[in-house]
C-alpha cells in the first residue's frame, strides 16, 4: 500500500519547501521525460549518418517518444487516479530506463525508433504525476513555489542534457541512451522515500462513470477552459517560433550554429532565472496576472524579432522569451493543480499533458502554413497577435479578482 499516514500540505511559501525530499523526487521525476528528448536532440545528426537516415527522417527519433506521451497520458492518469500514483510511477520509471538501453543496441533505424516509441511508453505517465503529486501534496502559495522550483529545474536541464548528450556522443552516440539508467535509482528512491497523503476514500470505490463525469464538469468549466487554451498557446509558441523560426532568422544573419544553441540556452537560463522570483511576485501579483502578463511579453518578444538589425540583438527577445515561458507555465500548472479535485486531479494533469503535445504539433504546423504564405516576417507578427488574443481570452475567462489561485 502506498499511502502510508497523512502528510500536512503546506499552505504557504516555506522556507523548507526547497530542501523538501518529496520535492526534489518530483523533479527528479519530471526530468526523465525531459532528458528523453533534449539530451538525444544534439545527436540526431549522428544517428542519421551512423544508421544511414535521410536528413527529413531523423525527426521520428523524437516524434516517436513523444507520441506515445500524448496518447498515453490520459490512460495512465485515470490509473494513477485509481490504483494509486507509486504503482504507476515505479513500473514507469523501469520501462524507460530499460527501453532505454535497448536504443543503444539498435542495429537499423526502424529498430530504434521501436525502442524510442516504448521509452515513449515509459516516459507517459512522468511529467503528468510528477505535477500531480505537486498538487497532492502543497497548498495555496506551496504550490506556485513548488511548480516554479519544477520549472527553473527544467530550464536549467535543458541547458544541461544537451551539453551532456553532445559530450558523450563525442564518442559513440549509442552512449547517450545509457543516460535513463539513472530512471533505475529514481524509481528505488520513490519507493523508499516518496511520502504521500492518504488517497481520498472516493478513489478507493472507483466508478469511471462518475470519474468521467467529474473529470469533463471540470475540464469545461470557463476557469479551465481559460488555463487550457493557455497551455496550447505557450507550447505553440515555443515549438513553432522559438525552436524553428528564431533559428532560422539567425541563419538568415550569418549565425553559426554553436551562437543559434547558445540563444536557445539563455532562453532556457532565463526560464530558469524567473522561475525562481515566482513565489516573490506572486505575493503582489495574482497567478492570473502573471499569466496576463506573460503573453504581453511573449507579443512584445515577437515583435522585436523581425527588427533586430544583427544576430546579437536577436539575444533580447530570447531573454524576453524565457521570462514569459516562466510567467506563463508555473502560474498555470499551480491553477490547474488547485481547481483540481484530489480524486482525479491525475485526469486533469493528463489533459494538461494532452494540450501540450497539441500545442507542440499545432506551433510547426500553423506558423508553418503563416510562413508559407507571407514569409518569415509574418510567422512573427501572427505570434505578437496570438498572444494579444490570448489576454483578452483571458480577461474574458478567469476573473481579475479571483480566490481560486490562493487556495
């Protein structure tokens, strides 16, 4: 059984909360989705040459972890939901760390990319606990500051993976799929040391029919709709602008490749750097706010885009960028993680996850249409757009004065 005693949930910011060994285990958590993707991106070009892949193909590589994710986090959310979130980590956890290794021994592409879509299995049900259990466990204010420590964790290994992917493939890219052995030890750890409340006696007498009705009153409420539709937009806009067409507007300027990674790195860095003054800022300002004021940073980011005269100017609206991704995701994950109920707070994360992988497929192919038909400059000035809507959706969907984002 994997509910040992009740645990207090802290209700305010706690100077503890940093040193918190359930915390550090739900990061620890999260960021093996993470070095699933980011830590093998550096050695997609590698892989193609090692395994003979057209250039257009390698892609699969991630496409396939990452559409499993999509697809199999709502299934495993209502198992976390019903059996409990350990039973469901745990085995997680193995499996990605297994299927793993077996990438390394791939003989051919088609082989790889089996393996990579059975990590993908593994690597469903990660992040969608890991803000789960976030939500389990801290209250009011804890939660902001919990999901804010999750997400400069995540900026900041992002930063890291590739370094450490790059490094190893320096002497055989089949190395860089030995990193999800660390899964292994994760899992012995969550086992040992997670500590987690009593499930809610609901949880136990599971009926799906009332799970499904709980789930969809609270996924179509106005709040949620808000905060969903906000989800899509932030990964829209980092997957279609951030990671191709500031790329590709660099190029245009005669950037290399090493100066193209290292503006994606201080995105990243400055990700990191904001999330961490969340908890601060969210004492005077609402989540909402943030979340408001985000998308008028991600408008003002874009727009810069298309003016900078050189390649090293293209470095503010980076910046820019990362501090609106951190005003943008850690607010609306400690939204979502409070309007939750605890019965089925893992469908309404699984949902969350779903969008996601939405946003990260409608960002390419959207701005790619926009790119399409009114050239570079127009993809930029369609984002500044997108994001102006998306305060006025907003102001129209979660209310200025609102209780719910204290609870």
């Amino acid at each position: 059984m994997e509910d040992e005693a009740p645990l207090p949930r802290f209700h305010r910011s706690n100077p503890r909360l940093s040193t918190d060994r359930n915390l550090h285990l739900i990061v620890g958590i999260a960021l093996s989705t993470i070095l699933g993707i980011v830590s093998v991106n550096p050695v997609l070009p590698t892989i193609a040459q090692s395994l003979q892949v057209a250039p257009d193909q390698i892609g699969l590589v991630i496409s396939a972890y990452v559409l499993p994710i999509a697809f199999g986090a709502p299934i495993l959310g209502i198992l976390a939901d019903r059996v409990g979130r350990k039973v469901v980590i745990i085995p997680s956890l193995v499996l990605f760390a297994i299927a793993g290794v077996l990438c390394s021994t791939a003989p051919d592409f088609r082989t790889l990319l089996a393996w990579r879509f059975l990590q993908g299995v593994g690597a469903a049900s990660l992040e969608l606990l890991a803000l789960t259990l976030i939500g389990d466990l801290y209250a009011g204010e804890a939660i902001t500051s919990a999901m804010a420590f999750l997400g400069g964790s995540i900026g900041i290994s992002s930063t890291v993976f590739p370094l450490l992917g790059g490094i190893l493939a320096t002497f055989n890219w089949r190395w860089v799929f030995f990193l999800p052995l660390a899964a292994v030890g994760m899992a012995v750890l969550v086992l040992t040391n997670l500590k987690l409340p009593v499930r809610p006696e609901s949880s136990c007498n599971f009926s799906i029919r009332t799970y499904a009705i709980d789930v969809w009153r609270g996924i179509k409420s106005v709040q949620m709709f808000g905060l969903f539709l906000a989800v899509v937009c932030v990964f829209a806009l980092q997957f279609g602008p951030c990671y191709i067409y500031i790329p590709m507007i660099a190029a245009m300027q005669q950037a290399s490749s090493s100066m193209i990674g290292a503006m994606l790195a201080c995105t990243q860095i400055f990700l990191a750097i904001f999330s961490s003054q969340i908890v601060r800022l969210s004492r005077r300002w609402s989540d909402v706010t943030l979340i408001k004021f985000a998308f008028l940073l991600f408008a003002i980011a874009f727009l810069l885009v298309p003016f900078m005269p050189n390649v090293w100017l293209l470095f503010v609206p980076c910046l820019v960028l990362g501090a609106a991704e951190a005003f943008a995701l850690c607010p609306t994950r400690a939204l979502i993680a409070r309007l939750s109920p605890p019965q089925s707070r893992a469908g309404f994360m699984s949902t969350n996850i779903l969008l996601q992988s939405l946003g990260q497929v409608l960002g390419p192919t959207l701005f790619g249409i926009i790119f399409g038909s009114g050239g570079i400059r127009s993809v930029f000035f369609a984002c500044a757009g997108l994001a102006v809507a998306m305060i006025g959706i907003l102001n129209l969907t979660l209310p200025i004065r609102n209780d719910f984002d204290r609870r």
